[in-house]
C-alpha cells in the first residue's frame, strides 16, 4: 500500500481532522506502543500499520477499506 493510499484510508474511516488526531496522539499495542506517525517513521511497512489501525477501530474501518 502507497503512502498516499494509507493517509486516504485514514481520512476516509475517520475523517480528516480525526485522522490526524490519531495519528499523532493514539498509541496502539498492536504497533509496539507506539503512535502510526512514529512507526511509520520508523520504517514500519503502511500494510502493517494499516492492519493496526483495523485491528483496534474494527467498528470505524469500513468493510471496503479493510
């Protein structure tokens, strides 16, 4: 998944001013404790991020972004 598709799938799940709320401030276990901006940062595929993100908003991620 490009860069560019990830941040799409994010804003469209939970729109854009909450994405970036997430992003930045939201630490999921599933990225080791860390943030989606500070792993990506860290080299984190945006697959595997993505997949974070699903796995802990199941109820947010529409079925067509999963």
């Amino acid at each position: 998944m490009r860069l560019t598709d990830f941040w799409t799938r994010l804003e469209e799940a939970f729109g854009p001013g909450y994405a970036a709320s997430i992003a930045s401030d939201q630490v999921l276990t599933q990225l080791g404790g860390r943030t989606i901006e500070q792993a990506l940062a860290a080299g984190e595929q945006t697959h595997v991020v993505w997949r974070a993100v699903v796995a802990a908003y199941p109820d947010r991620v529409p079925a067509r972004l999963r």
